[in-house]
C-alpha cells in the first residue's frame, strides 16, 4: 500500500473511533474530460483543494482507485479532515465526525458505477479496519451523505450498499431445504407398521448414542 503524508490533519483524536465515512472523489470541477485523474486527485488529498487562490485544508485516511489500488495519506491513530460539518445521529465533536471516524474516498462520482476491484479493495481494507478499531459496526458505517445531510451525496446512489456489507460480514442469504422425512406421517401408519417403527426408533438411539 502506498502511503503519502497528508499535510492538513490532527496528530492524535479526542475520542476512540466507531465510525467508518465512505466517500466519493474526483477532479469533474476542473477536468470534465477526465475526472479520475489520479495524480491530481492524490495532490489535492495530500497538499489540499486549490480554490480560487487559496487552498481548502482536507484529507483522508485512504483513497482507493478505479484498478483497486490503496493510497493511505493519515495513519488511522490521526484525525483526517474528511468529514467536514457533521453529526452522526446527532453526535460531533466541534461540530464535525473527524475525530471518532476514519474517511475512505473512491474514486468515483454520482454519474458512474464503482469498479469490482474498488469494492474488492474496499471490503478487504474495511476488515482490516474493523479488526483494529473494533467498536466500529455495521450500524457506524455510513456515507458522507448520512453525516452531512443535505451537504453531501457522495457515495451517491451509484454506491452498491448491499454487494458492500455483504462482503464485509459475509451475509447471504439462507438456504432453504426440503425436509426428507425418517418416518411416515403418523396420519399413514398403519395397524400393522408399530412394530417397524419402534425398531426404527431403537436403531436410530443407538446410532445416537454411539
């Protein structure tokens, strides 16, 4: 995994992280004829957004690209500035979820799917994630959306929720089976069956017991 200092963060936290923020990144504001610019995208992670002149101080912890690959900027132990004005049911720290969250951005947008290899690198770096912050649950993964309502869209509609967490806790659904019976119905015995089907009672225990 390449790892690149990001230079707008927080050494440290002021609470134990719970919450893990999906986001969506591109450069569509300057580059509609190529928004997934990589090296672009990785300055403006590292260095901050240009705007107008100045520059807006942001970061993440991870960026994963269109082919998969990680891009780590601020160790998780460090408080990125990913999340902007937020609360998470109603819960910030001067005002925002940096300081309990971690910030994963994919590259991406609302006008395009995400890529196997993203959702393949997403939900492997999530594990590795839950297995070393784990008050982190299903329930504390959220979207930038979810935290920043009416601000943010981003993961956005095109982000596959359920193919997601699927591969995170390996959900599947049930299989269902039909029953094979060891016995006739008791409505089908016959006078004459008793005998059979205590024997086959007897039998079975035994093979129990063994």
């Amino acid at each position: 995994m390449e790892f690149i200092q990001a230079k707008h963060y927080r050494k440290g936290r002021k609470s134990k992280v719970d919450t893990l923020v999906l986001h969506y990144f591109s450069v569509v504001s300057i580059d509609k004829n190529n928004p997934f610019n990589l090296p672009v995208i990785k300055d403006w992670l590292a260095n901050g957004v240009p705007d107008n002149g100045t520059v807006v101080k942001v970061s993440t912890h991870y960026l994963i690209g269109r082919d998969g690959d990680v891009i780590q900027f601020v160790d998780e132990k460090d408080t990125a500035w990913h999340a902007g004005v937020s609360n998470l049911n109603g819960r910030a720290i001067n005002g925002s979820c940096n300081d309990f969250s971690i910030g994963i951005e994919l590259v991406g947008g609302q006008w395009v799917a995400f890529t196997d290899k993203q959702y393949e690198s997403l939900i492997g770096l999530t594990k590795g994630i839950i297995k070393r912050n784990p008050e982190i649950t299903k329930e504390t993964i959220v979207g930038h959306e979810e935290i920043a309502v009416g601000r943010k869209i981003d993961p956005g509609k095109m982000f596959d929720w359920v193919k997601y967490f699927n591969g995170v806790f390996e959900e599947s659904q049930p299989l269902t089976a039909t029953p094979i019976p060891l016995f006739p119905k008791v409505s089908n015995i016959t006078s004459g069956q008793d005998s059979t089907i205590i024997e086959k009672l007897k039998n079975l225990l035994k093979r129990m017991l063994k």
